[in-house]
C-alpha cells in the first residue's frame, strides 16, 4: 500500500488470446508522474537479449533503437508499438540504420506493431 498521500504503484493487465489478440488495462498509478528523463533506454541493464520490447512513441523509438541494437542478440525479435502508420516509414528505416529487418506489421484501432530481427552488419558496430 502507499504511504499516506502517495499516488499507488502503477499495473498493467495484458490478456492476449490464442490467436496473439491483446487487451490491456492500464491504471498510470504514480508512473503518471515520472518526468521523461526517467524514462532512459540506456538504464536498462546490460544484454544481450533475445526479445526487447518497446511500447512508445515514435520520436522516443527512434532515440533509442541504437539502444535497443545494442543489447540485442543476433537474431534478437524487437516488437515496436505505440505508433501510427504514418510512422512505419521512418521507423523502417531507422531500424535498416541499426541493422534489424522487417518480419511484419499489424495493426489495430489505429495503432501499429512492428516486429523486427537483429542481424547486425558486423558484430562491433550498429550503424
């Protein structure tokens, strides 16, 4: 429980059906009041991985998907969410830049997913 006074922590419930459907319900809790330097790619520990997951939007992907290259595995799955169609382009090629290739897009309710594959262009550098 919080302390007196104090906004609760935040919760995220995702439900995804059989067929990859998700539904979520998100209550912001005191996440509501994190200022965007709180919110640094960078401080996410070191990987590799091999899934990365980024729900944002666009102009905070593209910031951080040199990041997101470098704690990724080769062959690592990156799913982007939380953008436009409009967007796509841009992301795309973003995401070429940082030596991940498209697998897919999806979209609903106006919102859009990419998934991506890291295959680096050689193993010391992302660009």
């Amino acid at each position: 429980a919080p302390r007196e006074g104090n906004p609760p922590t935040a919760r995220c419930l995702i439900f995804v059906t059989p067929d990859a459907q998700r539904t979520m319900n998100t209550f912001l809790g005191a996440s509501q009041f994190l200022p965007p330097s709180a919110l640094d790619a960078e401080a996410v520990a070191e990987g590799p991985y091999d899934i990365v997951y980024a729900n944002i939007n666009r102009n905070i992907l593209l910031a951080d998907m040199e990041h997101y290259a470098s704690v990724s595995r080769p062959g690592a799955t990156l799913y982007l969410s939380g953008f436009y169609a409009a967007d796509v382009p841009v992301l795309l090629e973003c995401a070429k830049r940082c030596g991940y290739q498209s697998q897919g897009e999806a979209a609903k309710d106006g919102w859009m997913r990419l998934t991506l594959v890291y295959q680096p262009h050689d193993q010391t550098t992302h660009h």
